[in-house]
C-alpha cells in the first residue's frame, strides 16, 4: 500500500513516548509465529545486520544498489516479489564476522514472513520464511506535541499501524481537525523480538485515545467465527454509521459557518459545510451506508455526488475532479465516490462537505452520531476476560 506522507502529517501531533514491558498474557489474537510470551532472553546476535527503511517512492533496485548489491540479479530472483514495496518496509544485510560479503539479505513487511535472498555456492537463492519471533506484550502512551506521524513511527510503528490506529478512532475524532495537543494515545502491543535482536511493534490488542476532555477505550477481539473487532469495554461495538470525514488525511481550510466571505464571490453569504483541503485525486469516501441522488454537475459545486442515507441523514459532496459512482448505486460506508479536486467555484483543490439532518444542514465536524453494534451473548464472558487482561496494562501507561 502507497502512502503519502504529506497527507499523513495532518494525522495530528505526538512526541513523548514511553514503553512498558509486562509479561501478561495476551488476549487469543493471532500471533506472527508460535513464540513464547514471556520475559524476553538476552540475545547474543551471531552476525552483523545493515539495515534501509523503504521511504515513498523508492524502489527495490534503488534501495539494492545503494546497499552495494547486485540489483538487477536480486530483482530477477526474486520473480515480481520486488515489484511493489510499502513505507516502513526494511530491508536487512546480514554479514558474518571475517567476510567481506554479506551472506544474506532479507525483506521485512508488515506480515509474519520475510524474503530471504541467500549467498550459497556462488549463486543467489531465493526463500519465504516465517520470521522466529519472541512476543512480550506490553504498553506505550503516546503524548500529543508535534507531529504523530513522526513519533509514532519513532516508537516502531509501521505506516499501516499508525493509519489502523487512527482509523480505531475514526467513528469519534476527525484526525484531521480535532485532535488537540496534550492528546494522549496508550496502547497495548505486541514486541516482537527477532532473532537478530532487531525488534518490530506487531498485533495491537488495546488502545484508549485521551482528547481534552473525552476519552474512548476500544479493546481488539478475536471472535469464534475467525472475524476480529474492536469493542468498548462494555462489549459495545465501536463502528458507527458515519464516519467524522470523508477523506482519511487533510486538514480543514473553511469551517461551517452562517457568513463566510465567499473568495470568489467576494460576498459575506452563509458556508454550510466544512472545506477540507487536500491534493488533487484523494481519493473521498461514503462516510455511510447509502445511495446515490446525484451524480454529475452543479453549478457552483462542480462536479457534485449527493448520498441519502437511513433515517433522516443526507450528505452532499463538491468540486471533484472525478467522480466514481452513479445516480441510484447503492454505496457502503468507505467506498470510493469520487476524488478531490477544484471544478466549480473553487479557487484550489478540496472538498466541501456538507450534512443533512431531515433536510435541514448541519456542522459535519459537531453533530451527534450513534453506535451501533454489540457483542452476542456468547462472545461475552470470553471478551471480558480478555478485557480484564489489557485494561489493567493501559492503565498503568502513564509517562513518568
């Protein structure tokens, strides 16, 4: 998955960060490989370990030569392995003592393998292995100052990690506009400890965002179906009908208000919905469940998607460049209905979102939004016990 971390700067502001190791046991999530949980053994590594962290935009090739390999050979073996790296990806080059050329090279993503590339014989040979984990669990709080991102990714993290924690959330923080500094995220999560003794943040299994003056806990639960959620602790499920927003990562550049001086008008005229900034192409979600009314041009609006949705709920969308769906499609909650960009009255690329309650508009960012979702009767005992096991470890993340 391509990320782009301009967008992703806007996710909000984090700097302190603070880890507890507790070997409690873990609530039935997946684990990466069968490990032990416990204390974690003190290491002796039998080989040195060079390391690159893929950034956007680089290539395997580009990312191989620097290394000092051969790219071209590595990139054939490895038969379109290569063909599309992440952010956060690392590629690792193990040189043994005494030897002036490295023995291996492996490839860590966000799953419980690696590919490793093995000097054997005077030939490379190609390998997907499970990577040998140690797994401790245990707690980090994350402290709002600056930039989440960057922080996050500091405490270990991975980019798809900080984007599933921000989306734990999304049903009751608009990242993009309502996280205040002094926010505090803590966390329960897995340690995993490779046999290198290099370390990754693996499976979160609890989290508790702390916003001003609101707080939300939601505890990660493996269910006998197969299927994982996320729950309050009272067993109340945590997805909503609506998301906060429409777009993953932006920031709001107008806000809704009774009389904006309009930038292109250059009138003072109500502004009934709120304006998020962001590049040409993001792509907009269905913030709910619903279906298409409109889908086309509207004057001022550009090229405009209009959603009506159960109940008295209506959402309009405006300015895209694109736009993805059809009059009378029925769209699920997420689903890509266009991209963002500046048709219409716009003087630069964004969205302007609005909301209807019983025809009548609303601030997206303030109206109240229901729940909905709790666990079966079945899951329960099974939940709390394993919500009695993380909460007493979120509590205790505290920063000294």
């Amino acid at each position: 998955m391509k990320i782009h971390l301009a967008s992703l700067s806007a996710l909000g502001v984090l700097a302190a960060v603070t880890w507890f190791a507790a070997p409690v046991p873990a609530a039935p999530l997946p684990q990466p490989t069968a490990a032990s949980v416990g204390v974690l053994p003190a290491l002796t590594p039998r080989y040195r370990t060079e390391k690159h962290v893929v950034a956007e935009g680089e290539t395997a090739g580009e990312v191989l030569r620097g290394l000092g390999l051969p790219a071209d050979t590595l990139v054939g073996a490895a038969r379109g392995r290569l063909d599309r790296l992440s952010i956060g990806d690392t590629f690792h080059v193990d040189w043994r003592d005494g030897q002036e050329a490295p023995w291996r090279v492996r490839l860590e993503g966000v799953g419980p393998t690696e590919l490793a590339f093995l000097w054997d014989d005077g030939k490379w040979s190609t390998s997907e292995r499970p990577i040998p984990y140690t797994i401790v669990s245990g707690a980090r709080e994350l402290v709002v100052e600056s930039s989440l991102w960057e922080a996050a990714l500091d405490a270990g993290l991975r980019p798809s990690q900080i984007v599933s924690i921000a989306k734990i959330f999304e049903y009751d923080v608009d990242f993009n506009t309502e996280l205040v500094k002094g926010a505090r995220i803590r966390l329960v999560a897995d340690t995993l400890t490779a046999e290198d003794g290099s370390t990754r943040v693996g499976d979160v299994r609890a989290a508790t965002l702390e916003n001003g003056s609101k707080s939300w806990t939601a505890i990660r639960y493996l269910m006998r179906d197969g299927s994982t959620g996320w729950f309050a602790p009272d067993g109340t499920g945590r997805r909503r009908p609506f998301l906060r927003s429409p777009l993953e990562f932006s920031r709001v550049t107008s806000g809704f208000s009774t009389g904006r001086y309009h930038p292109i008008l250059k009138v003072k005229r109500p502004h009934l919905g709120v304006d998020f900034g962001a590049p040409t192409g993001t792509p907009i979600r269905a913030v709910a469940d619903g279906t298409v009314t409109t889908a086309g041009r509207n004057g001022g609006h550009g090229n405009y998607v209009a959603l009506d949705h159960e109940g008295p709920y209506a959402t309009s969308y405006s300015h895209l460049s694109s736009i993805s769906v059809k009059r009378g499609q029925k769209v699920r909650q997420g689903d890509v209905i266009g991209r963002v960009g500046a048709t219409g009255l716009a003087t630069g690329p964004h969205l302007h979102y609005q909301f209807f309650v019983n025809g009548e508009y609303r601030d997206p960012m303030k109206v109240d939004l229901p729940m909905t979702g709790t666990l079966p009767d079945d899951e329960r005992d099974a939940f709390f016990a394993a919500r009695d096991k993380v909460l007493p470890m979120l509590q205790k993340a505290t920063t000294p």
